[in-house]
C-alpha cells in the first residue's frame, strides 16, 4: 500500500485486512511447480489443533489488520502454526496461508480459500455440483461500543484475487462477506462470482454501525461457494 492510500485510509475509522481469495482445485508446492493434488500434505502435516474458546470472549478494538505476512516457507520445521490466521483476530482456520499461491499480491502473505478442511482434506469426497458452502474465515468480535450509531465511516478494507497459482474457478464458485447484525444474524453485504480479473483488486464495504453494535461484539466473515469433493 503506496504512502498517498495511506494517509487517505487515516481519515476513516477502518477494518481493515489483506486478503487473497482464490478458487482453485491445483495445489503448489513453489511458484513455478503447479501439482493437482486432491488434498494438501502440508495442511496435514503443519496445522494446529483448534482455537482458544477464552479468546473468542475478548472483543477486538479498532483497527482490526491482517497482511498475512506470517506465512512460513514450508520446506522446513519452522512452518509449524503459520499456515493458520493468527487466533487473536480470527475465529477459525479454513483457510491456508502462504507465500505462494498469491500472483504480485499487495502484501507478502496470502489466506488461500482452497476448498480444503483445516487438515487439508476435502469437505466432503464425492459430493456432485458446485457453488457449496466452503471455506470461511471468521473474524473475532470487535467492540464498536465507542462509535456514534450514525457513524458513516466504518469500513472493512480487503484484496481479492481469483485464481492466483492454481486453475480458474468456475462460474458457480463466489466469494462472499457476511457481517452479523445485531440480530445475531449472517447477512450478505458483499459477493463475487469466480469470473472475471485474475489480478488483485480493492474491495470498500461500508458498515452500518447502527445496525451492527451488538453487546457480544461485532463480527464479519468470508464464505466460499464451491466443490466440496477436493481442492
């Protein structure tokens, strides 16, 4: 991010994260091998066990900010635990993090919605059809209890990037962003389908305070459409 979005970005209270999203069903084991695996050994082999329910009590202050920067070259031991998001902002692990399915990301590090579990296995082996709930990335709460319910300038901030290293998604396969209102409901505010540019792209989604301050905290998520039966 060049230093002019920066100052521009200072004059909003933002939630702001770096996100690659890619639909893929090839798995990379570099930036110039690309192997068609059903599954991912380093998932298996490095992922953690599961996160923290304590945690997921402590809401978050504003700024909310991941780059996925973290992400370990997993040709070694040191890979162990930075294949996750961090569990301080985020609620699961679904997603893979790495360096090397990202095409000139913004940011070092990439979340990878790969249609893949936590151990890197499939959903579900054998499911016809796509455009299946998939992966999803869930933030923690976030305590908004410090805004003014009629403030107009709350953002979540994030890079997309179809396909990256991998094959194309197909035209039934979407990312999507849920916020959760005060409800306690998922509601969509955001979709894309897996069509379209193959580079990074700027998304700006403006949060309804009003709507969105709930005494457990606010919450947002990404959701995949997809095959289920592989990566």
């Amino acid at each position: 991010m060049d230093q002019k979005t920066i100052k521009k970005l200072l004059h909003y209270r933002v939630l702001i994260i770096l996100v690659s999203i890619f639909l893929i069903s090839a798995n990379s084991y570099a930036q110039e091998i690309v192997v068609p695996l059903s599954s991912n050994p380093i998932q298996a082999r490095f992922s953690r066990g599961g996160y923290s329910k304590v945690l997921s009590k402590m809401p978050l202050k504003l700024p909310f900010f991941d780059d996925f920067s973290y992400a370990a070259r997993y040709e070694t031991d040191t890979a162990l635990q930075k294949i996750d998001p961090f569990d301080t902002l985020w609620e699961n692990r679904f997603v893979y993090v790495n360096n090397t399915f990202g095409i000139n990301p913004p940011s070092i590090g990439v979340a990878t919605f790969d249609g893949l579990d936590a151990q890197g296995m499939p959903y579900s082996v054998g499911t016809a059809g796509r455009g299946q709930p998939s992966d999803t990335l869930t933030s923690r709460a976030i305590d908004l209890s410090n805004l003014n319910l009629s403030d107009s300038s709350v953002f979540l901030s994030f890079y997309y990037q179809p396909q990256g290293n991998g094959d194309a998604p197909e035209e039934e396969d979407s990312l999507t962003v849920q916020f959760l209102n005060k409800k306690g409901n998922w509601i969509h505010v955001w979709a894309k389908p897996g069509t379209g540019t193959t580079k990074f792209k700027k998304a700006l989604i403006r949060l309804n305070v009003a709507d969105s301050v709930i005494s457990s905290g606010f919450q947002f998520r990404f959701v995949s459409y997809a095959n289920l039966s592989g990566n």
